[in-house]
C-alpha cells in the first residue's frame, strides 16, 4: 500500500468526501454519508490488495492514481449495492 501514501496530495485528504473529490469519483453524498465506514473499510481492503502495474521506480504517478481512483469507485458501488441502495 506504500504506492498510495506515495501519491502526491494523499496525504493532505482528511475526510471522505475529500477523497471522493481528489479522485474525482461521482457519488450521491446522502448514500456516501450513510456508509461512509463501510466505504472506507472497503476501498483500505481493496488498496491492501492491489498492485500497481507499474514499476515503483518510475517517477510518473498518474496509473497509481488511475488505479487508487478505481478502487475507491468500487468500493462505493460495492458497498451502496449491498446495502441496496443503488437503484438504476
């Protein structure tokens, strides 16, 4: 997970919404503040788990970013669907 620390700009979010925007992910905030803990508890497990297809040795950010973005956009769809709350 020491390529998401590494990201310029992680370090300064303090909140999930600040997330959510600094990764530009679209959420409905109602639904985000509902299972904001849940979302969290899920998108740190996704992060645990991924490896950037990168090697770390590369200065460019840009697909740990691309790949933090998608984590957390998953981690939200997840949660929000199994508290079925995602209607179409």
């Amino acid at each position: 997970m020491e390529w998401f620390y590494q990201l310029p700009g992680v370090n300064a979010l303090d909140s999930l919404e600040s997330f959510f925007s600094f990764f530009d992910v679209p959420c409905e905030p109602e639904r985000l503040q509902r299972a904001s803990v849940l979302i969290l508890r899920e998108f740190r497990q996704r992060l645990q788990d991924a490896v950037p297809l990168r090697n770390s040795l590369e200065s460019d950010t840009d697909p740990a970013w691309q790949l933090a973005r998608r984590l957390l956009n998953e981690s939200y769809l997840a949660v929000c669907e199994e508290q079925g709350v995602l209607h179409d």
